[in-house]
C-alpha cells in the first residue's frame, strides 16, 4: 500500500481500514528502518480524528479502533535528512510492512474468529446439558451437580451453590451445595429464613432481583451488612446471579473465589446471567414435569378408587333393581282385582325369590286390636291356626307391641322363654323373623318366616329386604281395608247424596233470594265506603281514585290541564262550640250544597272529613279558570246561612294547587292545595291563594328544619344564653333570663323566632326545654354571681303537664340547686288556657320556692283582670312599652307602665322592663318607679361558658 504522504515535513502517514490492530515490536523490527533515529507508532483514529498513540517500544501493541481506521505513523526528526533523502526512501520497505502487518492481523483475527466459535459451541453445548437435565430422571441434588459440572467447564467454578427461594414466606434452601473452604455443607431440605439471615449476601440478591459482584467484605460494608460465621468464610471474589421467571426471583446461583489468582471477569457475569436464566428455565420445567407426575400418580389413585366405588355402586344398583322388581310385582299384586288370599300367595312367591321363605306366614290385628288372625299360613312342620286368638305373649305379639323387626335365633328364644318374656306357639324354630306391618303409626299385623336349619338362617340383610317388603304389604293391606271401607262408604254416601240433594234444592232458592239481598247491601257498602255519611258527598277514597285517573291522564296528555282546590270553613270551631255540634252538621251540609253549585258537570266535591271540603276541576284552560270556581265558592259562602233560630255567617280560606308534571302521586296534590290554604287563613281568611314555588320552597324549608330540629335534640345542639337582669338604681345583677339558641351546624347561631314555631307544631319544643332547662341547672352553681337566680321561660304546653312539677323540682335536686335561685316566666296565654290548672301549679311550685313571673304583660287580652287570681311574683312590662318612653315622660306608654307599676304594687309584686336600649329610657323608668329591668343597655344575652367559673 502506498503512503497517504508526509506531516509537518517529518511524518509519513500509511492507513489501514482494519477492525483491530495487535502488533508485536518484532513485527516491525523483521525490516530495518531504512533512516537512522526514526520512530514508529501506531494510532488509532478517533470520531474527530484524535489519535491514541501506543509506542512500537511497548512489548504488545492493542489499539481499540472507535471507527474502524488505524494508522502507522513513521516520524523522522527534523533535519537528519534533506527533502531529497526523503523524496527517495524506499517506498517499497514501506509496503513491506504494510504488507506483513495486513499478514499479521489476518492471522490474529482468524484466531479471534475461531476462539469466539469454540466458545460458543461449547456455550451452546452447556446450554443442551442443560435442558437434558430438565427431562432426566435425577434428582435435584444429582441435577444441580450436573449443572455444577457444566458451568465448571465455562469458567472458574469450584466453589458453587445453588439457592432456590419462595417470595411469599421468605424463605430459602440450599439444594446444592460445593464449596472448597466450608466442606460442612447445607441440608438441601432446611429452610433459612431472611429473618435469621439479615447479613447474607444471597438473600440481597434474592430480594433486589440484581447481581452482586466483588470482594465479599466490600460487598458487606457498601450494603450495611455485618460479617456473620454461619455465611461461612468470606470470598476475595464473590458473584450471585439471581435466577427469575415471569418478573419473579425464583433463586440464585452463586460462585466464589477464595485464590487471588481467580477472579471473575464481565465476560463470566454475562455467561453466568445468560447460564442462569436456562437453569431457571430447566428448573421450572422440571418442577412442572415433577408436579404432573404427582398429579398423574394422585389422578390414578382417584380413578381406581372411583372404579372401585363404581364397581360397587353397580353391584348396589343390580340388587336395588332386583328388589325394585319385586316391589313392583308386589304393587301389581296389591293392584289386581283378585281375592286377599291370592295376593298372599303371590306376595310369598316373591318374598322366596329373595330369600329362604319356606315358611312363611302373615297374621293381621282387629281394627280394636282384641283378636290376631293368620290370614297366610306356610309351614313344614306346623299347621295352620283354624281362626282368630286373642294376643298372647308370642313372638308375633312382640314385634306388634314393640313395632319393630325381630330376629332371633333358637338360643335367643329359649332365653326369653326362660325369662317369661316370651312363649312359642308350635315347634321351636332356629332362627325366627318377624317385621311388623305398619301404616303411620299403627300396627296392622305381622309377616315372618322361620328356619328349622342351621343352613337357612337369617341376618341383618333378610331382615332389610322382609321390612322394605313389609312396607309394600302393609300398604297393599291398608289399600285392600280402605276399598273396603269405600265401597260401603259408598254405598251410603249414594243414600246421602240422595238426601243432600234435595235438601240443596231448597237452599239454592234460598240462596238466590240472599244473593239478591247481598248484592243490594254492597252496592250500599260501597257507596257509603266512597261517600260522606253527613253530606253524601264523596268522601276521600273516591276522590284520590278520581284524582288518581286524572292525574295519569294529564301526564300522558298535558293539555287535559286540572285543578284542586282545597277548602277549609274559617272558625268552624267556634260555631260548634257555640250552636253545638247539631247545628254544625246542618252547616256543613248546606256548605256542601252551596260549594257543589258552583261546578260544572265533570268536576267533583268532596269532603276529606270535618269542615275540609276539595274541589277537583278538571279539563281547565288556564288556572285564571280555578281563580274563578274559588271566588264563586267564596262568594256563595258569603251569604248567611240560616240554622233554627240564628243566622250564621261563615266564610272559607281556599288553597290552590295547578296540575303540573312533578307531581307523581294524588296525595301530592292534595298536600300542596292544604299547604296554599293555610296560606290563605295566615292572611286573613276568606280569599285564595295559588301554590307556587315560594310556598314549595318554604314547605321543603319546614319540612328540612323540622329534620334539622329532630338531629339537633339527639345532638343537644340547644344552648341557653344568659341575659342579666339588673337593679336600674346602681346596676347590680339581681338575675338572669334563660333565652334559647341553636347552635345550627351550618347556619350559625339562631333565634327562637327562626325555629321555635316549627318546633312547637312538630312537638318537638319540649325536648328542647328539658334540654335548655338540665344546662341551665347544671350552670347556676358555677356563676359568677352566686346569689343571682335564673328565670326560665315555661310554654302552656308543660303547664298542661301534670308531672311539671315533679319533674322541674327533681331536675334542680339532681343538680343541687336551690329552689329560690330558679323562677319560671309564662305569658298570658298560659294562664288563659286553663285557669285552674295554671293556678294549682303555680301554688305547688311557690310552695317549693320557685316564683313565677309573667312575661310581656299588657299585650294580652285583658290582662288586669286576672291578676289578683294568681299567685304572681312579679310582672314583665313588654318592651314594646319601654321602646317609646321619651325623657319627659309623654305619651301613652309612660301612663300605661305607670298603671302597671301601681297595680302590681297594690298586688305586692314585682316590675321588670324588658328592652331597654338607651340611658333615657332607663333614667324614665327610674323617674316611673320601675327599679328592675334588663335589655342591650347593660349586656346582651351571653353563652353559659362566658358566664361561669372555669372548671
């Protein structure tokens, strides 16, 4: 090859395309450099062209080539030759060299060529001992030491073992086991568990699924792990290659070097993680193949027993055939239109098919159980018995008294015999077996049979064939006793048919005339069931039937719009309390009358019960139609109605509800027309108003408080807040009033104004009470004014309660409390609501210490004249009084709080303003002779906690 040409003057450059360069410092010396002092290296180029220069000096030249270029470089120092003695070297020794180098890396890389075959053959010859060893016979043990041998022949292996692991215990074995140092060995069958084994290198390997590689000792301090004498001695070279299938570490197998002289190379870590991945592979394969095998051998055992089983099964199968026939023969026996005697016959051919029935006899019991009969009688000794006998202590009287089988042999009997259990009719049998006939739980005779040889006798195999067949005869039997019996049945059930026959004649007639009765009382029963018994005005069923078809009707066709209204007469009551309940009746049924006279022919009226009455509209054009019915209905309400002697005048308040697609059910309609009126009668009465969307939104309001209120009282979210109740001269707490909050989850802090009438008409409000009064109780002992007392607020519903009192004293004894630190407030309207109850409690609790006061006075309705029946302590003025007073007493209100002031100091109670807001309300009632009082001006109602000693 000829040169490339010269660098910097000095350097002649020759390349060769080669794939790798590995030259000895005698290729070069073979040719003389023809220049004295010149040099020679070989380089190879780089990606960029860099050169890695090794020296011709070194004893063996290895030049990796990173793009397959390499170059001889021959350089010659400046000046030892002229450009002539350069242009004339001999070109030729410069191919002598190349040609040599081309000879000697040929050779070099057929060597490589060669070696990398041999290896591989033998790679691929360990690997088919392998996968043999998979299907061979041996054992783990003897295959593992095979395997041994194999991988030995690749690379340094003399101390090696193999650790089979299961992830889900964490456990290892060691089923092989070669080491040069620790000729102790493992026990193939012992499992270590990673626990014990903390330090163990294999288990590192078996847990992160990675190669471990190097000096034992490194290996330990770069993972943390500590020397441990039972891993054995520690390695100069160490290696565990983990052996995994399917993503899972399955084991590992590890090789140890303890010679400095032996250490592995990368090339053994990629032979060995490409060895382990095939004894994994043969591992596997032979566990499955084991695995099938024992499934085979388990499989084989199965069927041979399921054979056996079959086998006997069938056996079991012909015999039960055998007999089925005979039970067959015997029902056809028992069917056939032949005499008993026959069928005895018949019945014993078949039995000696079975077993020895040489002799064979049947006896049968009287219905009253008082004469034994041997209707079959087969015998080679004795003869047959000439009629019935009464029963005697026979074999066969003992099978029917104890209804069970017998079988005894002669020495059995003579025992009995001996014991006087038993005597024995004819010649004494060897064996003897008798079942009894019986159909539920009677007894109707005996079959048995008897041997008088030692060859023929029986066992517990006869016995079951005689019972089953005892129970086809004893059926036979009953069947023959019941054809009987039903044919004389028969007989005089034809002489009654006869009789009833006759007799059913008469009574169809009389049937007929009470079918006719009958029908006209059920039309009167559903008319009356679908109509009002006073008015004759349907009545709630009929209209919710009614409303029910219009309803479907208009959600199948939304244009057959309707209406429903509900109508309720304003102070019904009072008439009735007045006029009596007579005169009320009549006013419903002329209500009645006046409200149907305001329809139209397919609309209807009903009355729902007391003065509620519905009017259902049907096929209206807009709901102006339904405002129109509802001010006629007003209208002809108006006039007054005349009832005996008086005149009376009644009106009504209407509710409407309008047909619309979210109502599904009647009884909707009907809630939402009620929920309208009681609109109505809140405004006023004697008008109408429409349900709409405001009245469903505070429908669903209430009814989402009411469930609110329900959570609340299991929650006690009901706290008292404490507002003090002062001396207007200098400001000293005298007491406080108890004021109800609710502690809302989401809507904070409420007032009774916000829940308390919802409360009351769900009968809620007691519970919450009792819940404020047990707080209150609980906190007066840990005011901080401990001569101060609390004044809580009672509802005419507790004041109707007889066990009021009994229960407020024991809450405060419960709760030590004295009873002058607790007063009750009532309103007017307790006192109203039944004078004499109110009186007599009040007494009681006056009596206990506790005072009363009355709250908002003067705003009821004749509140002066009562006061002197009650035993009051003391009077509230209504803040609606104080709000008015002005700083030179002008005005009513100032006269009003000073007539209070004067009566009840002539009654010797009490006067407490209540809402004063400003000093000059305060200063006019002190100018008014009203000392006490309580509102914003002095505090604002405040928690308990804020009020009482910390705990």
């Amino acid at each position: 090859m000829t040169p490339d040409g010269l660098a910097c003057a000095d350097t002649l450059l020759v390349t060769h395309d080669l794939q790798q360069l590995a030259l000895r410092t005698e290729a070069l010396a073979l040719e003389k450099l023809p220049c004295i002092g010149a040099r020679c290296r070989v380089a190879d180029l780089g990606p960029v062209g860099s050169a890695v220069a090794q020296s011709a000096e070194a004893e063996i030249l290895e030049v990796p080539l990173a793009n397959g270029r390499a170059r001889l470089e021959l350089e010659f120092p400046r000046g030892c030759l002229d450009d002539r003695v350069i242009a004339e070297a001999d070109c030729a020794w410069i191919d002598r060299v190349d040609l040599r180098m081309r000879e000697f890396l040929d050779a070099r890389e057929q060597q490589d060529i060669v070696h990398t075959a041999l290896r591989s053959e033998q790679l691929q010859k360990a690997l088919y001992a392998i996968a043999n060893l998979a299907h061979s016979p041996l054992d783990f043990s003897d295959m593992f030491a095979r395997i041994h041998e194999v991988i030995r022949n690749l690379t340094y292996a003399e101390n090696f073992f193999v650790a089979l692991y299961d992830d889900e215990r964490d456990v290892m074995r060691l089923p092989y086991y070669a080491d040069s140092e620790d000729t102790e060995g493992q026990d193939p069958l012992m499992e270590l568990h990673a626990a014990d084994y903390v330090n163990s290198l294999t288990f590192k390997v078996l847990h992160t699924g990675q190669v471990l590689w190097g000096d034992s000792n490194q290996l330990r301090e770069q993972l943390n792990l500590k020397p441990d004498a039972r891993l054995g001695p520690e390695s100069v070279d160490w290696m565990g290659i983990p052996m995994i299938n399917q993503e899972q570490v399955r084991g590992a197998i590890v090789v140890q070097s303890y010679d400095h002289r032996h250490r592995y190379s990368e090339r053994d870590r990629d032979l060995l993680i490409f060895v382990a991945q095939h004894v994994i592979s043969a591992l596997v394969r032979k566990q499955a193949r084991e695995e099938l095998e024992r499934e085979v051998h388990k499989r084989t055992r199965e069927l041979a027993e399921a054979n056996s089983s079959l086998r006997e099964e069938i056996d079991q199968r012909l015999r039960a055939q055998h007999l089925q026939a005979a039970w067959y023969r015997i029902a056809e026996l028992a069917s056939e239109q032949t005499g008993i005697n026959a069928f005895y016959a018949g019945v014993h051919t078949v039995i000696g098919e079975l077993l020895n029935a040489h002799n064979f006899f049947i006896s049968v019991l009287t219905e009253d159980g008082s004469r034994i009969s041997f209707p079959y009688f087969v015998d080679e000794r004795d003869a047959p018995s000439t009629g019935p006998r009464p029963p005697a202590n026979g074999m066969t009287e003992w099978v029917l008294n104890q209804q069970s089988p017998l079988l005894a042999t002669q020495a059995q009997i003579i025992e009995l015999m001996q014991a006087g259990k038993m005597v024995v009719f004819g010649t004494l049998p060897r064996c003897w077996l008798g079942v009894p006939l019986v159909i539920g739980e009677r007894a109707l005779g005996v079959m048995a049979v008897q041997s008088y040889d030692d060859e023929n006798a029986y066992g517990p195999e006869e016995q079951e064939i005689l019972l089953f067949a005892s129970f086809h005869v004893a059926t036979a039997l009953e069947r023959r006793q019941y054809q009987e019996r039903l044919r004389l049945s028969n007989m005089r059930l034809e002489v009654r048919v006869q009789q009833r026959t006759r007799e059913l004649e008469t009574a169809n007639r009389d049937l007929l005339e009470q079918i006719g009765v009958r029908k006209l009382a059920e039309s009167r029963l559903t008319h009356e069931a679908l109509h009002d018994s006073l008015t004759g005005l349907p009545n709630r069923t009929a209209l919710l039937q009614r409303l029910h078809h219009v309803l479907n009707r208009f959600r199948k066709d939304p244009t057959r719009l309707f209406a429903v209204l509900f109508l309720d007469l304003d102070r019904f009551k009072v008439v009735n309390d007045s006029v009596g309940h007579l005169l009320g009746d009549e006013l419903l049924v002329e209500a009645g009358k006046r409200i149907s006279g305001c329809v139209r022919g397919p609309d209807s009226v009903a009355r729902l019960g007391g003065d509620e009455f519905t009017l259902l509209l049907e096929d209206i054009a807009s709901v102006e139609d339904a405002n129109r019915v509802a001010r006629r209905a007003l209208a002809a309400l108006a006039d007054p109605v005349r009832l005996g002697d008086k005149e009376i005048y009644t009106s009504a308040s209407i509710g409407i509800a309008v047909a619309n697609m979210r109502y599904t059910l009647p009884e909707e309609l009907l809630r939402d027309a009620d929920v309208a009126m009681y609109r109505a009668k809140a405004r006023g009465r004697q008008r109408f108003e429409i349900f709409d969307e405001q009245l469903r939104q505070e429908a669903l309001h209430t009814l989402d408080l009411e469930s609110d209120l329900r959570r609340a009282i299991t929650r006690q979210e009901f706290e008292p807040h404490l507002q003090p109740i002062v001396s207007l001269v200098d400001g000293q707490v005298l007491g406080y009033e108890a004021l109800l909050r609710w502690r809302h989850a989401k809507r904070g802090l409420l007032r009774p104004a916000d829940f308390l009438t919802v409360a009351e008409e769900s009968g809620n409000v007691e519970q919450i009470d009792w819940q404020l009064y047990e707080q209150v109780c609980s906190a007066i002992s840990k005011l901080h004014d401990p001569d101060a007392y609390v004044s809580i607020n009672v509802s005419a519903r507790h004041f109707r309660s007889p066990k009021l009192v009994h229960n407020l004293l024991g809450l405060l004894d419960a709760h030590h409390v004295p009873t002058r630190r607790v007063r009750i407030e009532i309103t007017e309207g307790v006192l109203l609501a039944d004078p004499e109850q109110a009186r007599a409690t009040m007494l009681e609790l006056r009596a206990s210490g506790v005072l009363t006061i009355l709250d908002d006075f003067g705003t009821g309705y004749s509140s002066l004249s009562y006061l002197h029946r009650f035993p009051l302590h003391a009077l509230k003025i209504d803040r609606s009084f104080v709000a008015e007073l002005n700083a030179d007493l002008s005005g009513s209100c100032a006269a009003v709080i000073r007539a209070i002031r004067a009566l009840a100091g002539s009654l010797g109670m009490e006067v407490i303003a209540e809402g004063i807001e400003t000093p000059v309300q305060c200063e006019a009632l002190l100018r008014l002779e009203c000392m006490i009082g309580q509102g914003f001006l002095f505090d604002q109602p405040r928690p308990v906690p804020e009020l009482i000693y910390a705990s």
